[in-house]
C-alpha cells in the first residue's frame, strides 16, 4: 500500500520531534543534521540581533529569542528521542542474552 510506504519514509527522529513539538507532522525540509551546527547557527543569529539592540524592538527582541528557543527545544527533544532509543536498543539486546 501507498500509506504504509509514505508513513515509514516519515518516520524519521525529525519527523517524530516536529510532530511533538509542533502538534502535525510537518515534512522533514532537511536530512539529519548536525545538532551542535544548528544550535550554534540559532546563537550567533540571536547573538547578532541583540547586539544591534538599540536599533530593534522589543517584539523583535522577542522573536529572536523565541526562534532561538523553538531552536533548542528541537535539537533537544530530537536527542533526548535518540539517547531513548539507544537506551531501549541496549535493553532488548540485555533481554535476548
């Protein structure tokens, strides 16, 4: 069937953070990514807007910082969901024995 194949070619680490965190499942726009290179782009972006800060507003301010924020949570829930699964690997593997 045509579900099945579109759901496992979803079924992604990405594909399960988003759907946490954002309530849908959003189409994964990228491959994996390297975690540390995002959080660091998130940073310098929200780094390079409060340092013009007496040029900005406040709700600009204020959505720097939560796109940095929407940023973290991503990259943190898409570990947690991997150090979880490693951790369920190692126990399967432990059960077999």
């Amino acid at each position: 069937m045509d579900i099945t194949k579109e759901i496992l070619r979803r079924a992604t680490i990405d594909g399960i953070t988003e759907y946490l965190l954002y309530g849908s499942a959003i189409e994964a726009k990228r491959t994996e990514r390297d975690y540390n290179k995002k959080l660091e782009e998130s940073y310098s972006k929200n780094e390079d807007v409060l340092s013009e800060h007496e040029k900005k507003t406040v709700s600009e301010l204020i959505d720097s910082a939560n796109e940095m924020a929407s940023d973290v949570s991503e990259v943190y829930t898409a570990l947690g969901l991997r150090a979880g699964m490693k951790i369920m690997q190692e126990l399967l593997k432990s059960i077999e024995k």
